[in-house]
C-alpha cells in the first residue's frame, strides 16, 4: 500500500508566486534595491576612519561609572 504524498504550498509562498506572476518587474526592483545597499566599491579611507573613530562600550550599559 503506497500512501500519495501532498504537496504543500504555504499561504506566503503562494502570496509570492502570484505576485511575481502578475508584476515581474519585481525580480528587477529588487535587484536595484539589493544594489543601492550592498554593491558597493569600499573606500580604505572611509574604513580606516571608522575604526579609528569607534567608542568602546563598557561590558554592562546601564551601570554608572562612579
């Protein structure tokens, strides 16, 4: 006796595949918006500078010092 196996899709995956399917200019959007935030060239400068200028935090923040 072989029991049939059901396939599950959940309610999100659905939302998503629908959506995608009537605006596929999503895929495009997204990737500019993935562009805007991640793909960028770093600037050694601009890094040096950050490390240098980072505050270290006392090991518990909300006790007063005194």
């Amino acid at each position: 006796m072989t029991f049939r196996w059901k396939y599950y899709e959940s309610d999100a995956s659905k939302l998503i595949a629908d959506l995608t399917r009537e605006k596929p200019q999503i895929a495009e959007e997204k990737a500019k918006g993935l562009a805007l935030w991640w793909d960028r060239t770093l600037d050694a400068d601009q890094l040096r500078r950050a490390r240098e200028s980072v505050v270290k935090q006392q090991p518990y923040v909300y006790q007063t010092k005194g």
